[in-house]
C-alpha cells in the first residue's frame, strides 16, 4: 500500500511540476562590443538538459523552463569560454546576452573566421578599437577612419563631417534614432553632439538610409549610445583628458544599469565638461580661440516580452571664439590680410571669449516605443522635440553705451523642431525582411537681431518602403520614399510683411545587389535616386554670416536638387589582409553651391568676402579604398586613401569647394598578454593631403594651399577589469612635426594658418556595481 501511495505522491508533484513549468525565455546574442548579434551561438540550462541554438540573427527560445533560479549557459562560438547567467523565470521573459568574440588559436595554427555584413550598401563603421582611441575628438575627427570621410573646419575649433564631398543639408546625422535637427546649413555649424556618448558610430548609404528623410545624398552617420543595459548591473566610466594646444581638460562620466528587483526597468546618464584656451598654430598664437562646451543626457527605458519604451534628453551647450582677424574692418586690410603669410595680431593666450564669439544650445527630448505583434512584426514610434538656439556677437561695437551694456548678439536664430517616425518591420521568412515607414516632422524659426536669414515655418511629410532578400550567396535590398516639403517664409519687402510659400516634392529609390565569392571575396553594387528641397539660407540668406566671417546671398528662384548616383564595391578578407575598395559616380540635376562673389564688400560693421549661392548641373565621381595587412600577429599596416572629381557641366569647369585628395600611411603594434589582462599599441600615421588643383580659374580670393603631410602618433594599454570594461591610458600628439599648413577645406585660410602640435592624454576608468539580477514579471 505505501507503494501504491508513494507512487500516487510522486505522479501529482511531477503534474505539478508540469504546470508550473510552462514558462518562455527568448533573447538575442550580441557582441559586447559592436553589439551585433553573434549567429549560432549554443545555450542550454543544463539543469533541465534543455538545448537550443540561435539563428543566423543571434536570436534564441527557450520554452516550458520552471520557475526558480536557473543558470543558463552560452558558448558564442567553438574555441570561446562558456558564459553562465543566472536567472529567475516567474513568468515569460526576455534577455539580452552579451559575449565576446576573438580569434581562435589552436596550437601553432592561426584559425580565422569572418563573417561578412552582406550589405549592397556602401557603408562602414568604426571598429571598437578605434571608437576607444579616438574618443574625445570631434564628431567629425572621429570619422576621418572610415575611407572617403573628411572635414570641413573654420578655425580650429568648428569641424563638420564630410561624406564624398557632401556636407550640410546632403548629410542626415541620426542621433539616438532621431534626426537631428538644427542650423546645420552653416559651414561653420558643427553637429550640437557630444561624441563622448557614442557607442557605435556608423555611415551607410543606399536603401537603409532612405528610412530618414529626402537629404541623405552623401549619405547617413548614425550616432548611437548603445542599448539601454537591461537586465545588469550598474557599471560605468570616466574619461579625463588634457591637451598641449590650447592648455584644455576634458572630463567625461557615465553611470547606467537596471535594478536588482526590476531588471526590465533600465537607465543611463552622462554628462561632460570641456574647456580649451587659446590654440596655437606652429609660429603663434590664433587670437580669441578659446571654447568651453557642456553636456548632460539622460535614458530611462522598459523592456518587457512585446512592449518596449524608453525616453531620452540630452543638453548641450557650446560658447566658440572666432578668431578676431576674420573680422577686418576696410577693404584694404582686408585684402592685406588675404596676401599676408600670419594675422597681423598674433594674441595672447587666455580663457576668456571676447568677440566675436558664438552661443549655441541644443535641447533634444526623445519618446521611443516598440511593440513586438509576434515573432515576425514589430512597430515603433518615436516623437522627437528639439530646440536649437544660435547667438553670435559681432566684433563691432554698438553705437551707444546703454546698448553695449545689454550685450545683445548681433543676431540670434531659434529654431523648434517637433518630429513623428513610425516604422513596422515585417520578417516575412529567415530571407525577407519588409520596413515601412511614415515620418514628418514641422519647423519653426524666429530671428533676432540684424537681418540673415527670415522668420519661416516649414512642414515635411514622407513615406517609406525598404526590403531586405538573402540567400546563400546573395543579398538584395531595394526601397522607395516620398516626400512632400511646405517652407513658408515671413518677410518685410519695404514696409509690407510678406509670406512666400514655396512646394517641393519628389520621390527616392535605392536599389542594390551583393554576393559572396568563395571564403574571402564580396562583391555589392547600388543605383538610386535622391533629392532634397533648398534650404531656407540658400533661398534667403542676404547680409553677414559672422560665423563664417562673410556676407552670404540667396535666390529664392531655387529649385529642388535631385541627383541620380551609382556605386560599386569589393570587399576582401583572409588572414593575409582586408581590403575594402568602391567607387561612385553622382549626377545632379540642380547642385546648389555657395561661391566666391569677386570683389570683397565694406559694410558698416567691416569689410568681409562675398559669396552667392548658385545652381547648376554637376557630376562628381570617386574612388575610396583601405587596405590593411596584418605583417605578423602584433603588428599591422594600413593604407587608406580617396579620389574626388567634381565637374560643372554647365559652365565646364571644376566645381568650388571640393575637398582635396588624401592618402593615409599606418603602422599598428599591440599584443596582449594571455596570462595577464594587460594589452598594449603603439601607433603611427602619415597624412598625405595634396594641393587641390582643380578649381576654376580667378574666382576666389587666396589661391589653394599647398598639399601637406602631417604625422600623428600614439601609444596605449589597458587592462581588463571584466568581460565588458578596460582601464585605458592613451599618450597622442597630432602634427607631431608642427607643420605650417592651411587646409582648403577651412573657411579661416584666407587668414590663418592650422593648428599646430598637440600633446594629448586620455585616461578611460571604467567601474561596476555587481548584484544579482532577476528577471521580473511582464
């Protein structure tokens, strides 16, 4: 009978057990680094020998787990350590796995695997190694490692990206997954981004960038923070860092993490101060350069088994000297300054601003929400609210001295920006993915101060498909977008207020094709179609831009700039080298270009360069290229370089303002000692710049500089403090030769020469609040 009766207890307490475990736990496998999810990884709970494997996009289910602690286990690929995790499953769950991935070694024998991003777009990112030692740099210098990127600078202290020639309104700059939206159309209007938050940076081009509006004809830079860290423990870093140049500091904090009784809750928050006196170049000192900026951010977010939101503001705030001797007051000075070989004021050094100077302040708030429908479809909305505020101060002095004690700017630019995206992702099959997009977005300006640009309101709405097709060997993606523009502009014509309305519409199309050959070779292939509306200042701009230090002048007879392009690449990898080549080729119906308006002009405020916007039809072609050769095991040599022609088929003749050709030479050594967590490089790299020698004839004001070559160098270790963070020391100098130069691309050449050498020295002190982390309830 107590047979029977034992029995009959261990029947039920195995039903209940099957009740109770009937619990879901799904994820995805990423990359602690770059944060792309790692293919085919194993996972198993060896408790209840329970085996799974991810897919080819890193994601994984585990079904019918019990409730209690549970230790689940992750082996990213052969030749890796296995990850444990605990977890405590009450209910259906999600979790995000991150693990790291490197080269396998077996013996004497060197065993590589590559997996290639099978895009048909021309796009790349940095890699982590270089996102860490270029960190602290602008958004633009950071950039400058992905081939065909460049800069446009004024002064020292202004750098904007530069993708194939396109700046300004031909470039989408994607901060945290919002558009980022502010007086961008300036030369001397640099991205209102802290890059000390970024993560991952990254440019592409073709179909996937049609998701962000009709401007991205050069192409997209995503600047992304990372995830939120669900689910982990609170850790995070300070960056310091010091610089010769300029006598400056920067220091940097960030803290994030999830909590220990609610880990689908999540946050993150960074802040960052910076200050710089007065830059030198080789033989002296570049009056008023001095800058200071601040930032602050903060994330919160919620990700439980189909709903995910999370908000995000971020602050930054910017005060630039512009360097006095760009502000001349007669003609004669002027020209004077234009033929002299250094300012005829050298300056002092200090930390103080005088003008002229600039204020700007950038405010970005960020509602994100995702909604999972199944397995295969998930939508997301995110609502965007930006202010942008531009204040610059002219050198000239106001005619009385109650005016001069209110210290007004010269003039001052508002600009609110409200933004909706939507987007439904589709993964039809393991070989198809759909994403349709809706998106719009309105605008308002308001002036102060002298006149530059007028007050306007502008509307924008879109529509977007784009596809994704895989296969063994081959990837398609294709796309179409729609845009419709509305710019409504307030303005005096004498003493009658005015309201000009001007439509633009057009659609954009994308289409590419990549394919694997053998183990090392891709090859990909894209054609398109872009467009964008003029921009407000290209229309109406009419009077002095003191940034820029020049009087800049519109024509509101502008039409819409539409271009028809094509590229195609090749992309090689073995464990004998990388190469990395493409070439594109772009024709515009309509290029809209600011030109030199021969002679200079006095105004009452000073004598200053003229320039006018102009239209016309234009092809610009090109090559970019990298190539890298791992010589032995710790040391490696790298070859970048692009090749940029740009023609006027109109007026046939080249085309003002293209960035010269460059060549970049270096070395890299580093190794890691396998029983220590201590690693170490050392690097150097030559910059070849050449003249740039295809202009058109007598129509600027100085003659192109001279081509340069400036050498850089650095030196490094670190220390794994855990499987996600390093101490970092980083030891850098640029223009190590403190070479005189002006580069073509610096608006502030007509005056003064470049920087000159800069000592840098970062330090990254990463630290962490372990606890343990149990998976909460949906």
């Amino acid at each position: 009978m107590k047979y029977v009766l034992m029995c009959a207890f261990v029947l039920v307490s195995m039903m209940n057990l099957a009740q109770e475990c009937r619990f879901s736990l799904t994820g995805t496998v990423r990359d602690e680094h770059t944060m792309n999810p790692v293919p085919f990884a194993k996972l198993s709970v060896e408790s209840m020998n329970i085996h799974v494997q991810a897919d080819s996009a890193g994601n994984f289910t585990f079904t019918n787990l019990c409730p209690g602690p549970l230790t689940l286990r992750c082996i990213p690929h052969f030749g890796c350590e296995p990850i444990d995790i605990e977890v405590n499953p009450l209910s259906n769950s999600t979790i995000d796995i991150y693990v790291e991935t490197h080269i396998v070694e077996l013996d004497e024998n060197e065993i590589v695997a590559y997996v290639f991003r099978r895009e048909s777009k021309a796009g790349m990112r940095i890699s982590v190694n270089d996102l860490s030692q270029v960190k602290g740099n602008t958004l633009g210098e950071q950039l400058m490692r992905i081939p065909g990127m460049s800069t446009l600078s004024t002064g020292s202290s202004i750098v904007k990206p530069v993708i194939n020639g396109m700046h300004s309104n031909r470039i989408v700059i994607v901060n945290n997954g919002i558009r980022q939206e502010g007086q961008q159309w300036g030369s001397e209007h640099a991205p209102e981004i802290d890059p000390n938050l970024a993560e991952n940076l990254e440019v592409i081009q073709g179909a996937s960038g049609l998701q962000y509006g009709p401007d991205a004809i050069g192409g997209v830079i995503f600047v992304s923070p990372g995830s939120l860290p669900y689910g982990e423990n609170h850790s995070g870093w300070l960056k310091l860092s010091g610089n010769s140049n300029g006598r400056g500091g920067m220091s940097s904090a960030l803290i994030k993490g999830s909590f220990k009784r609610w880990s689908k809750w999540a946050y993150r928050i960074h802040g960052t101060g910076r200050i710089n006196g007065t830059q030198s170049a080789p033989d002296y000192l570049i009056k008023n350069t001095a800058s200071n900026d601040y930032s602050f951010s903060g994330a919160f977010g919620y990700k439980g088994t189909r709903l995910e939101a999370d908000v995000f503001y971020s602050r930054y705030t910017s005060n630039l000297g512009i360097f006095t001797g760009s502000h001349i007051g007669n003609l004669t000075d002027l020209n004077a300054a234009f033929l002299a070989e250094q300012p005829k004021d050298s300056g002092y050094f200090t930390y103080t601003l005088e003008k002229p100077k600039q204020f700007i302040q950038h405010q970005l708030s960020k509602f994100n929400l995702v909604y999972r429908w199944n397995e295969k479809v998930r939508t997301s909305v995110i609502v965007g609210y930006q202010y942008n505020l531009r204040q610059e101060y002219d050198l000239h002095k106001a005619y009385n001295d109650s005016l001069a004690a209110l210290d007004l700017p010269a003039f001052e630019l508002n600009l609110w920006t409200t933004s909706v995206d939507s987007k439904t992702t589709i993964q039809h099959s393991g070989k198809l993915k759909s994403v349709f997009g809706v998106s719009y977005f309105k605008q308002d300006n308001a002036y102060a101060g002298r006149f530059f640009i007028p007050n306007f309101q502008k509307w924008q709405a879109g529509i977007c498909y784009t596809g994704v097709y895989e296969s063994e060997k081959w990837q398609f993606d294709y796309g179409a977008r729609y845009d419709l523009s509305r710019l409504k502009v307030y303005k005096y014509e004498g003493d009658v207020l005015t309201s000009p309305t001007r439509d633009f519409g057009h659609i954009s199309t994308s289409v590419g094709a990549s394919r694997v050959i053998g183990h090392h070779v891709i090859v990909r292939a894209n054609a398109g179609t872009a467009w964008r509306p003029p921009s407000i200042n290209e229309l109406y701009s009419d009077g002095l831009h003191h940034g820029a230090a020049a009087i800049e002048v519109g024509n509101s007879l502008m039409k819409k700039e539409v271009v028809y392009n094509v590229q195609a690449g090749m992309q090689y990898k073995s464990r004998l080298a990388k190469l990395d080549v493409s070439l594109f080729w772009n024709r515009f119906d309509g290029y809209i270009n600011l030109q030199p308006q021969l002679p200079a002009q006095l105004t009452i405020v000073g004598a200053f360069p003229v320039f006018h916007y102009q239209q016309s039809d234009v092809r610009i072609a090109g090559l970019n290229g990298v190539l890298e050769i791992p010589i032995k095991p710790w040391i490696s040599y790298t070859i970048q370089g692009n090749l940029l022609i740009a023609d006027d088929l109109d007026a046939k003749k080249p085309v003002y303002g293209i960035p010269s050709n460059r060549l970049i030479n270096r070395i890299h050594v580093g190794s890691t000692l396998k029983k220590q967590a201590w690693s170490w490089f050392a690097e150097a790299e030559g910059l070849n710049v050449f003249e740039q020698k295809r202009v058109p004839d007598n129509a600027d004001y100085v003659a192109p500089p001279k081509g340069y070559f400036l050498l850089s160098a650095s030196v490094g270790i670190s220390k794994k403090m855990n499987r996600a963070q390093s101490l970092q020391i980083v030891l850098e100098v640029s223009n190590l030769l403190n070479t005189t130069y002006r580069d073509y691309m610096n608006r502030f050449r007509y005056f003064t020469d470049d920087m000159g050498r800069n000592w840098t020295l970062k330090m990254i002190i990463p630290f962490s609040i372990k606890h343990r982390v149990r998976l909460g309830r949906d």
